[in-house]
C-alpha cells in the first residue's frame, strides 16, 4: 500500500487450477484454460513451465 492510499485493497483470489471430470487445468490471469492434463501433479508442473516461459519472455 502506498502512503498516498486511504484505505487498503483486498483481491479476491480464486482457484488457478480446476477438475472438469477426469481431466484438469488451469487457467492462466487472462482467464484461458490451458489443459488439460491427466493429474494434479501434471497441471501443476505445466503451470511452473508456463510461468517460467512467460518470465523469460518478459526479461528477453
């Protein structure tokens, strides 16, 4: 928060990975589903990969 802000804000943060049926994604802060993937452990490990791809992307 600044100095400048009167009061503070609070976000609402919600769930960046979800389970349709049997298969799960996650959506990124655009709001695109990307998926879908087989497991938890898959979609999670997509998201670091594309968090990572996204960063270099940024800083090249």
């Amino acid at each position: 928060m600044r100095s400048t802000d009167k009061e503070s804000i609070h976000f609402k943060r919600s769930p960046r990975y979800i389970n349709l049926g049997d298969q799960w994604y996650f959506k990124t802060r655009e709001g695109d589903l990307l998926g879908p993937y087989n497991s938890i452990t898959q979609v999670h490990s997509a998201a670091q990969d594309f968090v990572v791809l996204i960063t270099n992307k940024l800083h090249s």
